[in-house]
C-alpha cells in the first residue's frame, strides 16, 4: 500500500518513522526509487512512500510532534486533534510541546472516562497512555503517566507543557480525548482534580515519581467528592529529603475544619473519614546541596459510604494492662497487602484518625470505631511479655495466660495472642493447666478445637520447638529450661464461647535439669499419644526430654512405641531412652540408639520416660513418639484362691470359739492362771520377736478347769462384785507388730519354782506377766507340774494348738 503525508507550514508538525529499538532489519521504506530505514517529513513538505514488506508494524514506530508557541504568539486554545489523517498503522506517539510563560498557567482538561496514574514502566489495559511533562525555563518535571479509566479530570501547569499520546498500531482512537486551556498563574508546580463520585479509590504519586520532588516546590490535589461520602487517605511509600531550611510537609484543606490548613508530616497517620471535597498539598524543602536526598510520595484516596454504625464506639479498657500490644489489621497482615483497588476497613481511635492497621497500646482507654462494610475481614493480634529476673520477687506468682475480656468482647476475630516469656538463665518457666489439661497435636491424636498453643522455647542460639497443644488431653505441666513464646492461633468464630474457660497458667520455677519436661495424667479410656519436640527437624543434639506418667492406684498403664528403633546413628555421644517406675526397687530399662526399642508393656506405678540425644550424624534426626493406655486392675485367680481359704479359716475359728463359748456358759466365770513358766523373751541377745505379736501365741489363753480356779474369792462377793484381779479380758485394740516388753527387774519380786507336790505360789499382780487357760484332760490335774517340766519352760498347749493338732491327726 502506498502513503502520503502532506504537512501544513502553519501546523508546525514534524512526522518521523524509525526502526523500533532492537528489531533485526526486515523491512525498508521506500520512496521514489530510493530504499530507507528511517523517513522524517518536515512542515510544508508532501511525501508518498510505502514499505517493503506487509508487516511495517512489526519494524517501525512512528512520532508526530507539533511546537505550539504560546508565548510569542496566541495559544490555540480548544479541543486538541490527531492530524494529519491517513497515517499508516504502526505504533505511534503524539507529542504537543506547549511553550508558554511561568507567570500564565495552562489547563489540560480530560474527557470522560479521564485518567488513572501509574507507576513509571506500568503499561494500560488498552495500551493507550498519556505522559505530562511541566517545563518550567530548561528544567523538565514528569508530572506522571496515566491510563483512560480513572478520576483525573485536569491537570493545571506552571509554564510550559510536553503533553505526549502513546497509541498502538491498531487503536481505532481518532480523537486526542483533552483540550488546552489558559489560565492564571497557579503559584506552585501544579494542580491534579480528581473527581470521585461513588465508593472507589484512586492511586497518585508525586512528580518525577520515583525520583525526587523538585526542591523547594509546591504542589496541590484537588479532591471533589459528594457530600453524603467519606474519604480517607493513606500513605503507602514515601521518602524524605535531607532539609537545610524549611520542613517537608502536607497540608490538608478541609471545608468546614476550624483549623485550615491542617499540617502533617508524612509519617503522621493521615486523616480519614473526611465528609466531602478537600485540597491535599505537598511541601518542599531546602536541600543539602552535598546531600540532598529524595522526596517522593504514593498514597491512595479511599472513598466510601458512611457505614450504618459509624457512630458506633468500641471501648477497649488496657489501663490494668501492662507490657501490651493490641493489633487490629486487615486478614492477611503484614505478609500480605490487598490490591488497592479493593474495598477496605478502617479502624478509628478518633472520628478523623483511622488507619487499615491500629496499634494499641497497654495503659490506655480507647473508644473506637469501625469503617467497614464487613467486619469479618478484619483480624487482632495482641503481644504481652511477662519476665523475671530474680526468682525470689516472682517464684510465687502465677500468672494467668488468658485473653483479655477486652480483646474478646470486640466484634473482630481474634488471630493470634502471644506470650513471651523472658527468664534469666538459673529460672525456668512451667506451664499448667488445671482443669483442661493439654493435649499434643500429633498425626494420630489432631487436635479439633477452636484454638490451640505453639509452645516454642528459644535461646540465642538454638530454637526448640516444644509441639503444637490444644485444650482437653492429658498434660497437665510442661516445665521448660530458657525463654519461652507461647503463641495462641484461632481457627473460627467458636473461640469467641470457648474463651470464657481458658485456664491455662504460668509460673516461674528453680532450674531443672532437662530441656523440657512434661507431667501426664491420662484419662481412664483415652489412648494419649506423646511425641519428641521438635519434630519435623529431629530433636536438638544432646538435649534431654522427659514425661511423668501418672498412673492411678486401682489401674495399669501400658507403655509402647510407634517405631521399633530410634532410627538414627550418633557421631559422638549415645542416644538413650530410659524407662524406670518410680516405686521402691524398681528396675529402670536402658535402650541405646543402636538397640530395640521396648515392647509394648504394663506399668503398675506412676512412672519416667526420658529420651536424651547424642549428635546423629549427618542428615539424620531423632524423633520419638509412643502411647499410653490405662486399664482396670485385674485380681489374680491365686488371690482370689487365697482370699476364699482364709475367709474358711476364719469361719472355721469363728464356730470352735462359739462351741466352747456355748460349753462354759453355764460354768462360773473363768479367771486366769499365772504361768510361770512362759518364757516373754527369745533366748540369746535378740530384742525382738521372730514373729510378729499377731503371729506369735504368747497372748494366747487355754480354758482350765474349776478346780484349778480360787473361787473363794468370787465366793465372798456373792456374784456382786466382777473380780479385780486375774481375771481374763478380752482385749478389743490393735496388736502391734511387736510385743510388750518385760518389765524391769526392779519391780519383779522373787519367785521360786513350784516343785510337783507344792501348792503354786501366790498369784503375782504384774501387768507384763503372760498367762494361758489350761485345757484339762482326764487325769491331767494331778500331772500339771510333770507337764511343765517336760515342757521345759515352753508355754502350755493352747487351745487351737490342740485343735490344729486333732485335725492333723485326724
């Protein structure tokens, strides 16, 4: 196809086509007889060409610059038009460089659908883009780069203007989409009108973005926006400048605001919530000449519509708090920062002071408030530290690790609540939960509540990760050597009713000599699932972990492994576990990383698991997990064997008492003999008995006979008086382990040995004396004294000696 350009002297345009940038050469122009890699047409000048190849757009780019001079002569104010027509279809930029005085100013108005600023290097959904340049005598400003689509309606300049049109080969666009305007001096760099009328936000960026803002200059964004709207404005990146007069600042204008302008520095927190239009400045600076920095500003303007509870304040009490931050952010924060052209929330401490992000601070009462259409998109995580340097000012403490009703009573989700826990190397820190109680999260046991705790334990140089634990297990404490951070994580709205029984507590305790140790108290019918700290990097090297299994009195637990071996070699040192139940005698098992792990076994009282590790080699890691059961106590059938033969014992016992008793009863009341034969000591030295008072006989009495018995005396008090001395009674107490002792010598008086025929000496009132009813045969009165002899001082033949020995013999 052939082309042809016919410039005009008055339109002062100049048309030039270049080989783009870094295409290989694949295509000439030709004009006459004369091939080209590049074609400029001057005013007045008319040229017909065409190209060597059917793709020219693939090799050239095209510009078409027009010089309008508004200083020597009139501007030509109006609509801006794309000429000349008939231009081939390749990538093409037009440029208008106005040049006019600094003390005019120069409108560029934009038709609907206006502007949208970008960062410099970003590209247009429609590849169309603008770029405004401010000329002010030689220096050049790039007052920013914008898109179609947007809320920039007119950009109002200080002297002279490069305004430039990108548009790719195949746009259909045949207008220029602004007009020039002239104006009276603006007194600052320049004016950009944003015009917002429904909920949305727009981006902008200060002139020579990233670069610096041109010292000592002022420039102003006019914001037009309903009346019945709110906005509010953040700062997403700026820098500051190094000042040797003045200071780097933004003004606000406010209609309405008593206190116009509003000054802030640009690490203030901007105003939010403002009802209306408003005019938002930026203020240079004088700069150090060896080191003048940058000054550069993003921001974004956030509209919105007033939220139905606006008015609705929040009280959060932190007065009794101490060493505590409340953070109230956006889902997400901080890793992750919404695209700003999302909807946000704001949280307001004061109807003009809101933020995406609001920290509060421990000490203080804040009211607050929210802008926000969906609260469910916000989030709050707190911090608190608790520490302790001498053991004796805080060892008695306890210290509760629950929420604050402060926290839990806002309408937001609570994300994460951490605790960190700071004690001096001699002080370790335990943690309990009473009632509860902590269950591990482990591949086999997860955890299925609304919230759980990551315990990590931490020194400068080495990080323990303790587990993952949640409420309703079986741990009781957790005792841990260093610092500690506790970090409590939510999942759901169901914390916001579990919260109200949270009784997890900690305290400050004496060194302990392991790195960590767990108390285990595991419910009747539960199978509890423990595992080694540290779990997906191995345990540390040489560290020591141990659990205190409780195990009740009336059960058995059984102890076993998930693997059969520890599964790792050791460079230097041994890996152990130990096994030992905590009972008088109890052996302890001892198994090396190169050994069988024990088989699954029964434990019968409170008992220790302890794994201590060595230095595994390269590339291997020590992680232990095992289980525990508790069953009922089963009674052995020998027991119960036992138990029935003595219980027929007994009865047999019983009924022989209850026949003589049965006997005698019609006999007068019997009375005790003294023996003086019973021997109360073992011979030789020792001082105790073989046998245990209960199992030996020397209380034992035999029944005698009447004639054996001084009834004289029972004949003088007529049956009236119960006998004082000698006589018999049952004793009703406890039988100890050992006997009475024998009285002292000084209070025994002298006793001879009866021989057969004489008559027994006088009864002897002595309280430690031991005597026996002798059981009477036929024709064993006469004998008595024959039988002691015999005898040789042994006690006489009780009763239920005699009865054992008729049951043998029969």
């Amino acid at each position: 196809a052939s082309f042809r350009i016919s410039l005009r002297t008055a339109d002062n345009i100049t048309v030039r086509i270049n080989l783009r940038p870094g295409v290989l050469v694949g295509c000439q122009i030709r004009v006459k007889n004369f091939l080209k890699y590049e074609l400029k047409i001057k005013p007045g000048e008319n040229v017909t060409f065409t190209f060597t190849c059917s793709t020219p757009e693939k090799y050239f780019i095209m510009e078409i610059k027009k010089n309008i001079d508004c200083v020597s002569g009139p501007c030509p104010f109006g609509d801006v038009h794309l000429y000349p027509l008939g231009l081939p279809r390749l990538n093409r930029t037009f440029i208008w460089d106005v040049m006019a005085s600094t003390k005019a100013g120069l409108e560029l108005k934009f038709s609907e659908p206006w502007l949208r600023q970008i960062e410099p290097g970003g590209t247009c959904p429609d590849s169309v883009s603008y770029n405004i340049n401010s000329c002010i005598d030689k220096a050049t400003v790039n007052i920013g780069t914008f898109c179609r689509s947007g809320s920039v309606t007119r950009v109002k300049l200080l002297g002279g203007v490069v305004m430039s049109l990108h548009l790719p080969w195949n746009s259909s666009l045949t207008t220029s989409g602004f007009n020039i305007a002239n104006r009276a001096s603006i007194k600052r760099l320049c004016i950009i009108e944003s015009i917002l009328k429904e909920e949305s936000s727009t981006t902008l960026m200060s002139p020579n973005y990233p670069l610096g803002f041109p010292e000592d200059e002022l420039m102003t964004w006019q914001f037009v926006i309903p009346t019945n709207m709110r906005a509010s404005v953040f700062f997403h990146n700026y820098s500051l400048s190094n000042c040797e007069r003045k200071e780097e600042r933004v003004e606000y204008y406010i209609p309405g605001s008593p206190s116009n302008p509003e000054v802030f520095r640009l690490s203030d927190s901007q105003p939010a919530n403002i009802a209306g239009s408003f005019n938002l400045s930026l203020q240079g600076c004088d700069q150090d000449a060896q080191n003048p920095g940058i000054l550069r500003l993003l921001f974004q303007v956030v509209v919105q519509h007033p939220q139905v509870d606006e008015n609705v304040t929040h009280l959060v009490d932190l007065s009794k708090e101490w060493n505590m931050t409340v953070t109230i952010h956006f889902e997400g924060w901080p890793s992750h920062v919404p695209v700003m052209s999302e909807p946000i929330c704001l949280i307001c401490k004061d109807p003009r002071t809101c933020d995406r992000v609001l920290t509060l601070v421990a000490g203080t009462v804040y009211k607050i408030s929210f802008v926000c259409k969906d609260l469910s998109r916000l989030r709050i995580t707190a911090e608190k530290g608790i520490s302790c340097v001498n053991l004796q000012w805080c060892q008695r403490k306890i210290y509760s690790l629950a929420v604050p009703k402060a926290i839990t009573q806002l309408p937001i989700q609570l994300h994460r609540f951490i605790w960190k826990l700071l004690a001096s190397d001699l002080i370790n820190i335990e943690i309990t939960s009473p009632s509860l109680k902590l269950q591990q999260h482990v591949l086999d046991q997860r955890c299925n509540t609304s919230y759980s705790y990551g315990i990590v334990s931490a020194t400068p140089e080495k990080e323990l990760d303790v587990g993952l634990f949640c409420p309703g297990g079986s741990i009781e404490k957790i005792q841990m050597r260093n610092n500690v951070t506790i970090s409590l994580k939510t999942f759901g709205k169901g914390f916001l009713n579990e919260s109200k029984h949270q009784d997890l507590k900690m305290s400050f305790v004496p060194h302990i000599k392991d790195e960590c140790s767990f108390t285990v108290s595991p419910g009747p019918k539960a199978k509890v699932y423990l595992q080694t700290p540290n779990w997906l990097h191995g345990l540390p090297p040489y560290v020591s972990i141990s659990w205190y299994i409780v195990v009740p009195s009336k059960q058995v637990a059984r102890l076993g492994f998930s693997k059969d071996r520890m599964g790792i070699a050791c460079e230097t040192g041994r890996a152990y576990v130990n096994i030992k139940e905590e009972t008088m005698g109890a052996e302890e098992t001892v198994r090396r990383e190169d050994e069988l792990l024990p088989k699954p076994r029964n434990m019968y009282h409170n008992f220790w698991v302890n794994v201590s590790n060595c230095k595994p080699v390269d590339k291997m890691q020590l992680t232990l997990q095992f289980w525990v059961t508790l069953a009922d106590k089963q009674i052995d059938l020998g027991v119960i064997l036992a138990v029935v033969a003595g219980a027929g014992v007994l009865a047999a016992i019983g009924l022989t008492v209850c026949c003589v008793k049965k006997k005698k009863k019609s006999q007068n009341p019997m009375v005790g003999v003294y023996n003086a034969n019973v021997n109360t000591q073992v011979p030789g030295k020792q001082t105790v008995f073989t046998k245990g008072r209960k199992n030996n006989e020397s209380h034992v009495y035999a029944v005698i006979d009447d004639a054996m018995v001084y009834g004289h005396l029972l004949k003088e008090s007529n049956g009236s008086v119960s006998p004082e001395v000698d006589v018999y009674r049952p004793f009703d107490g406890p039988i100890g382990s050992l006997p009475p002792s024998p009285p002292p010598f000084s209070f025994r008086k002298d006793m001879k040995r009866p021989s057969n025929t004489e008559e027994p000496p006088p009864l002897m009132d002595t309280d430690q004396d031991t005597y026996t009813f002798a059981h009477q045969k036929p024709g064993q009165s006469e004998d008595i004294g024959d039988t002691n002899e015999k005898n040789d001082g042994d006690v006489s033949t009780s009763l239920l000696e005699n009865k054992e020995q008729d049951s043998l013999e029969e």
